[in-house]
C-alpha cells in the first residue's frame, strides 16, 4: 500500500477507479467479520490507499467497496455479474480488457463471501491466461484462489487475485506489451466503476457519489488509449471505449456535485463500455 505524496491528495479525492475495481492492485482491505464502524459524516479521501501509474494515483477498488461498507450494507452478491464465457476473437487487446474485469469481479464475489462464484471466477482466469499465453505464470494463482475459496479463507482468495493481476501486469511489461498492461487496469477500473455506480444510484448520497469524482484518472486512461499504436487502436471495441470515457470525463469534470442522474448516466456509460468486451450486448 502506498502512502500518497501530498500532491496526489486533490487527484485521489476525485475518483472514478474502480474499482480497479477497479484496476486492482496490492494493499486491498476488506471489510471486517467484526463490528462496522460508525459511517463517517463526510467522505475523507485525502489519505485514499492507490497505486501511481505514470504518475496518477489510482485508488483501490476494495478500499472504494469497504467505504460503502460503512456508509451503508450493499447486498454484494446483487453486485456480481460474472458473463457466460463469449467469443469476442483472440484479439489481445480484448483479451487483456477482459482479465482486469474478471478480476476485478472477484474482488466483488470476495466482498460478497461467494465460495462458489470465486471458483468459478478463478477457473475462467485460468483460461483467460491460457489465451493469453500466461497460463504458466498464473496457474498456481488460479489453483490457490480455488482451493481458499473452499475453506473460505478471504483474506488468501484476496491475496491471490491481486498477485494474478500483479504477475499479468509485470509479464507483459517484461516482454515490453505496456498497452496491454494498461488495458488490464482500465478493464478492472471500468467493472468496478459500473458496480459502484449501480450501488450509489440505488442508495444515492453525495458522499457516496464523491467516490466517483475523479477526471485526472479517466484522462490518464483517455491519455493511453490515444497513444496505442498497432491494429488494436482502430479497433470498433477500442474507439467505443475511448468515447465512453470522454462521455464519463464531460460529466465528471462538469461544475458541482454529481448529482443522482449524473450517477446514472455513469453507471450506463461504463455498462455500455463493458458490453464492447465482457457482458454480451443487448438484442437490438
């Protein structure tokens, strides 16, 4: 868990992460089987556990998902929504949109205490990794995320998702795949911002919705999808995310506080986003 310097404080009071999920990243906290401690009057980000990607403090899905723990009781497992496995092609800029989703939906089954979800949820990354060609690497992630699941030990079934995410990230940055490594936290950052969304939009609070106040980020991820390089970033599925994200950026960055219908239009946004690469589209 990184301690973030003062001048990351303003850029991680305005988040929209996540929920890395939402990428995911190392230090997550859940919340405690103990007594849940008195909701906060107000929000304090300021001191927001994250990881810095090029300089941008990403905030920690689980930490976004433990705060409204203590602002209210979301039924998690309503939240989990892991996708019938579809055929979307191998592209690999999909495929790595997909992992940082699928992980990050096992941080919302881990919230949820769902030893059933998880290990399906674990055998679906393993075949991910297959196709992408890291099935060695993350097997025993996958295998211990199974077998913690079982005797319901979350605390390891969290552990293990991170470093299946960490080990993704690290692998491709070793064999110098960057954009891909940047996709797998924007498709955890994107799950996780549709689910609290649609938490925030059921229960609507302003101190919920200061969750979800972060333009800096969603530049940040705009900032790389314009830099891609290669047949990917022409892809159909690439441009609808790039426009989801400026849709989410002129609502985020809009004057005030987000209203209830601005959570709206933000939990439909980043849906829609999701359904170019893990939920199946709607009939017409």
């Amino acid at each position: 868990m990184i301690e973030m310097p003062p001048a990351s404080s303003a850029t991680l009071r305005r988040f929209v992460a996540a929920l890395s999920l939402t990428a995911i990243f190392p230090g997550v906290v859940l919340a405690q089987d103990a007594e849940t401690p008195a909701a906060p009057e107000r929000i304090d980000l300021t001191n927001f556990p994250g990881e810095l990607v090029d300089k941008v403090v990403v905030p920690i899905p689980a930490e976004i998902f433990a705060v409204l723990d203590k602002l209210d009781e979301p039924d998690w497992n309503s939240g989990i929504q892991l996708p019938e496995a579809n055929e979307r092609g191998g592209e690999r800029s999909i495929l790595a949109l997909t992992f940082g989703s699928l992980v990050a939906e096992g941080f919302i089954a881990v919230q949820a205490k769902n030893a059933e979800e998880i290990e399906k949820i674990g055998k679906r990354v393993l075949e991910l990794s297959e196709s992408l060609g890291l099935a060695a690497s993350v097997r025993p992630h996958s295998l211990a995320i199974i077998e913690a699941s079982k005797n319901r030990d979350w605390a390891k079934v969290r552990d293990e998702l991170d470093a299946t995410q960490q080990t993704v990230r690290t692998t491709m940055e070793k064999l110098r795949d960057d954009e891909l490594s940047g996709l797998v936290s924007l498709g955890g950052w994107v799950r996780g911002t549709n689910v609290v969304t649609a938490f925030i939009s059921g229960s609507y609070s302003e101190d919920k919705a200061e969750l979800l106040n972060q333009p800096g980020l969603i530049a940040h991820f705009r900032e790389m999808i314009a830099t891609m390089r290669g047949p990917a970033a022409s892809a159909p599925a690439i441009r609808a995310i790039a426009t989801g994200l400026a849709r989410l950026e002129a609502i985020i960055a809009a004057p005030g506080n987000l209203a209830e219908e601005d959570i709206n239009q933000l939990r439909d946004i980043s849906r829609a986003m999701l359904e170019e690469f893990y939920f199946a589209k709607p009939a017409p």
